[in-house]
C-alpha cells in the first residue's frame, strides 16, 4: 500500500502573522459549503503554500468528518492546530467563520426589519457560481492524489452511490468504509508487518503505551477546560434569566444541534428546521427557506443558518423588533454552534497522527478516505444543481432516493458565469479571488440590467 504523496514542492512553516493573514483570506473565500471551503482549504494550505502536506490533509480531512459540526471549520481549526499548537487552531477556526457570522448577522437585522435583499442574494449568487468551478477543480485533485488504486475506486463510488441514490446515514457510509479499507487491505498490512524488524515493533509498542500513560490525563483536561468553556457562559445565563429565556432556550437547544450534527450541516437541516418552525415557532416555512438560501450564498460554514434563526427568534421574541435582541440572540448560537468544535479538535487532534501511523488503523482510514471524495463528490453535484437551477426536488423512485433538477427552471445567469468561472479557473489558471471578484460583479450588473 502506498501512501498518498504531497504535490507541494516542500513543507515550510510559517510565522504566526503570516498564517493569520491566510487564515483570514480563507475566511473570507468560504463560500459554497463544506465541498468549496475544503477546496479552497486544499488549494491555498497544500498546493500554494505547502504548509501541510498530501499525507496529513486528507487523514485530518477524515478525522473533521467523522466529528459533529461543520468539517470544514474544523479542518481550518485542525491546521492551525498543526501549525501553531492551541493559538494557531483559534485563530485559524475563529477567522474561519466571523467573516461569515458578520455578514450573516447584518443581513439577518435587515432581514428581519426590511425583508429580503434580492440584489445582495443576487451577487452572493454569482459568487456561488464562480464557486463552481473551484469545487469541481478540487475534486478532481482530490480524488487523482487520494484514490491510487481499484479498491479506493470501488470505495468512493460506493460512498457515492450510498448517499445520493439511497440516502445512506452519512456516519453508516463512514463506518463501512473503514471496515471495508481494513478487511480489504488486511492482508496487504500484515505482510508489511512481517517485514517490521522485531526490535521496531517493539519500540513501537513502547512508544504507543508510553503515548497512552503519559498523555490521557493531558487529553481529560483539555477536554474538561473546553466543555466548561462552551457550556459555563450558557449555565450563566440560565442563572441570570431563567431557563425559560429566549436566549437560554436558544444556548440549550443548539448546543444540543451541535452534539448531534455529524455529517455537516445538510445532515441536520431538515431536523432544525422541523424543530424551529414546529415545535418553537420561531420561524415560519418561507423564513426558514430564506434562511437557508442566505446560509448557501454567504462565505462561512453553512451551519452559519443557526445564526439566522438564533437571531430572529430573539429579536421578535417580546412582540416587537429588537435589533440589540437579535444580535444577542446570534452571538449565544454562534457560541452554542462552533465553540464545541474547540472541544472536539483540541481533544481529538493529539490521536490523527497515531492513527495514522498504525498500519491497521491506517488501512481503515484510507478506506473512509476513499468513502470522503464520495461523499465531496456527492455534494458537487448537489451544489450544481442548485446553481444552475432554481427548483431541485428529491424524489423516492423505489428503494431509489433521486435530485431531480426542475429543467424549465435553468438559471442562465448562473450558467454562463459557471461557464466563465470555468474557463478563468480551468483555462486562464485565474486565482480563486480574482474569479470571485469578477463573477460577484457580473451577477451585480445582471441584476440592475435586469
């Protein structure tokens, strides 16, 4: 078996101010969900600046998907970990999603008082179509450096067919791929094992059992000083409120969300929005469909759409349009949503790298490998068709679950900019933000020419 090798001419280590600058221009270039944003991840940290190499992106790639929450956050949170030890993960994991949240609380106070802002969907529209052809381009990286071989093949494409065609559970999808990359590779590794020198094995041993000892009680801590972390300034405000405040409410129920979305954001949006519009009332159905049509064309992680919803609820909480409630009501969900994330990556990413270099481990972590291009492949075929067409309905054909794009409703602005952003990228070799840039503006004057 052979490992995935880095295209990066060299690894170099950046300072701490060098790293903020990118992890903000990354920030900044989140659009498009979690397929673009580890697109974008890949292109700037592996391709550019060769600060993390083939060989440890795609197993920290695995790892962020296994977790509850946005992976694409986490894999930022996980680099700067790599990089710059706790303070490079915050920085890295905190500039990965304010941006986003800052755009997405205006645009929810505006919402909120005025209504919808069709010229900003618009631009934000074309934004995404540019997004486009970055995503596409990522793929076919990724899955020409990651998948080496028939079994990986046969893997992805099963991962794929699971999830688009039968709507397999995303974490179903990640366990049989690992048990099928350890069985289906077994042998391979106990035969490279033969060939392990006595004295390595059991240096190896050695080292395993001494990581154990001496690191636990160091991993325990970490994870105690981050759920304290995440859940005092809630439990804080239970005391000072009341449980039954609407920012308590808000504190409880997506902190909750947030153990419970494995899978990324499009595993859990039909619960939340089930559970908002139902069970809470905050929102009503249209709203909630705004809320994700915001969430898809704003920079951030999608789950950016708990933000929308956070602050709506409070904001209209007493009867009356509160500005200072809605931004309260935001900032409690953005803490509920993303400071478990913390948790997870600084207790968990200390165990990717012995993960990795156990040889069994590591064959079942290439198959969840080839199970991740899958599962990126799956959303860039969702994301194309909800750029290029307006109505995109799901329907059960038999044991079949099929996205089917309503064809009379082809956007042709999206279109041609997809095409354009696809010739800047592909054919030009144009620069991620230079293609946004253009093709933002050109939906911008689309739109007044309209």
């Amino acid at each position: 078996m052979s490992d995935v090798t880095s295209s990066a001419p060299h690894i170099s280590s950046p300072t701490f101010r060098e790293a903020l600058t990118v992890w903000g221009r990354i920030g900044l270039l989140s659009f498009g969900g979690p397929a673009a944003q580890i697109a974008v991840m890949h292109r700037i940290l592996v391709d550019e600046k060769g600060w993390l190499e083939e060989r440890r992106f795609l197993p920290a790639l695995n790892f962020c998907m296994l977790l509850p929450g946005p992976e694409a956050m986490q894999l930022a949170t996980y680099a700067g970990w790599r990089l710059h030890g706790v303070a490079g993960g915050l920085a890295a994991g905190l500039l990965f999603v304010v941006p986003g949240a800052i755009v997405m609380l205006v645009l929810t106070v505006l919402y909120m008082l005025y209504g919808a802002l069709p010229l900003a969907v618009a631009v934000f529209t074309g934004i995404k179509a540019a997004v486009l052809a970055i995503v596409i381009q990522a793929l076919m990286r990724v899955a020409r450096r990651a998948l080496s071989g028939g079994v990986d093949w046969a893997i992805a494409t099963a991962a794929f067919v699971a999830i688009f065609f039968l709507g397999v559970p995303f974490p179903i999808i990640i366990a049989l791929a690992a048990l099928a990359g350890y069985l289906l590779r077994r042998d391979a590794v106990v035969a490279q094992s033969a060939h392990v020198p006595p004295r390595d094995v059991a240096a190896s041993a050695i080292d395993a059992a001494g990581w154990r000892a001496d690191d636990t009680h160091s991993t325990i801590r970490t994870a105690l000083v981050w759920l304290t972390v995440w859940l005092a300034p809630i439990a804080a405000l239970a005391i000072v409120l009341g449980t039954g405040h609407i920012l308590v409410e808000i504190g409880l129920f997506f902190s909750k969300l947030a153990v419970v979305s494995f899978g990324g954001a499009y595993a859990v949006l039909s619960y939340m929005a089930q559970e908002v519009v139902q069970r809470y009332g905050w929102l009503n159905p249209g709203e909630m469909l705004d809320a994700l049509g915001l969430a898809e064309t704003t920079p951030g992680p999608l789950i950016l759409v708990t933000e929308f919803v956070g602050g709506l609820a409070a904001g209209r909480a007493s009867g009356e349009l509160s500005v200072t409630g809605a931004i309260a009501g935001a900032l409690v969900t953005l803490w509920a949503t993303f400071a478990p994330c913390f948790l997870w990556i600084f207790a968990g990413a200390p165990f990717v790298e012995r993960i990795n270099a156990e040889p069994r481990l590591r064959s079942a972590l290439r198959g969840v490998t080839a199970a991740v291009v899958g599962v990126i492949a799956n959303l860039t075929v969702w994301f194309t068709l909800h750029v290029l067409f307006r109505e995109v309905v799901t329907r059960d054909v038999g044991f079949l679950r099929l996205t089917l794009p309503d064809v009379t409703t082809l956007d042709p602005v999206a279109t041609i900019l997809s095409a354009l952003a696809a010739l800047m990228i592909f054919g030009a070799g144009a620069g991620v933000f230079t293609t946004l840039a253009i093709s933002g503006g050109l939906a911008w004057l689309a739109t007044l020419a309209m």
